[in-house]
C-alpha cells in the first residue's frame, strides 16, 4: 500500500519516492516490473495536493505480431484531499491544479494512493501495442489455398454432379 502520513509533516511541499512490487498495487506480476512512484504533496492545514507520477517496465503482445515486448511507460495524475464538505462541494470538478478532489476528515491522518498509482500505471498502457519494428515487417495477406493447388477430386465430383442437376431443370 502507498499510504503517506500527514501528522509529521510541516506546511508546504514534501517529495516521497515508492518503489512497490506489482502485487501490492493489485497489478498482475507478469506484466508490470520495475514499478516506480514519485509523489510531491503540497501540505497546508486540512488540505493536501498530490502530484503522482508512475513509471514502470510493461510486457505487451503486440497487435501485429503477437510477440511479447516489453515497453516504458508513465503517467501523471493530480488530485486534491480536502474536508468532506469542500470536496462534496467540487465533486466532479477540474482544474489545472487537480483532476480529482476526495475527502479527508481531520481526524484521518494518513492518505492512500494506491488505487490512484495503480489506475495511473493502466491507463498509461498503450491501447495500440506494436513491438519495436513490427511496423516494418511484411505480413501474410492471403490465407488459404492459392489457385495452384490441386482440387480435392471428390469437390471436383460434386461440382460436376451440381452442374448436371442444375441443367436438367432448364429442360
């Protein structure tokens, strides 16, 4: 869990630096390593600013190849905890400064960035997964048989039987 505890921290910006394994942010192992997460959080009184970058190593299969890869990847996300009653208040709100607001009661002294590292780590994979140079390769585009191939006699039976049903009927 990221959890960082407010009680010991004088007003103004503070810099935090996580490095969690795949299993504590609820990503499958296989696919995410090397996990990083850098958190500035600007403190005053009741309400705390957090800037959260995420960085980690991804293995992806490649849409054109459907060979694994691996890939950088990294995203940012801000958001603002407030009392209870300034975040219902600007519930849905964004803005520069912050994309979310959550609630923080006074009597909370811990805040928890789990969730917002985890869903920063998904939504920074890319939706088109293409491994370095697989743009380049020249791909399969007929499947089949190709018209050299023989005919399967027996086809070639029914063809002719086909054929001859069909001729009869126009008499």
């Amino acid at each position: 869990m990221l959890t960082i505890d407010l009680r010991p921290l004088a007003e103004g910006l503070h810099r935090f630096d996580f490095a969690p394994a795949a299993e504590a942010l609820d990503l499958p192992t296989e696919q995410f390593a090397d996990i990083g997460v850098a958190v500035q959080v600007n403190y005053y009184d009741d309400r705390a600013l957090v800037l959260l970058q995420a960085t980690a190593e991804a293995t992806l299969e490649c849409d054109r190849t459907l060979q694994t890869f691996t890939q950088p990847i990294e995203g940012a996300y801000q958001l603002l905890f407030a009392p209870p009653d300034f975040a219902e208040r600007h519930r849905g709100e964004e803005t520069e400064e912050y994309q979310e607001v959550r609630p923080m009661s006074p009597g909370d002294p811990r805040i928890d960035l789990t969730d917002v590292a985890r869903d920063t780590l998904l939504l920074a994979l890319p939706q088109r997964r293409v491994a370095p140079g697989a743009e380049d390769l020249e791909l399969e585009t007929t499947y089949g048989a190709s018209e050299a191939d023989p005919i399967d006699p027996r086809w070639e039976a029914l063809r002719e039987l086909r054929t001859e049903m069909e001729g009869e009927g126009d008499e």
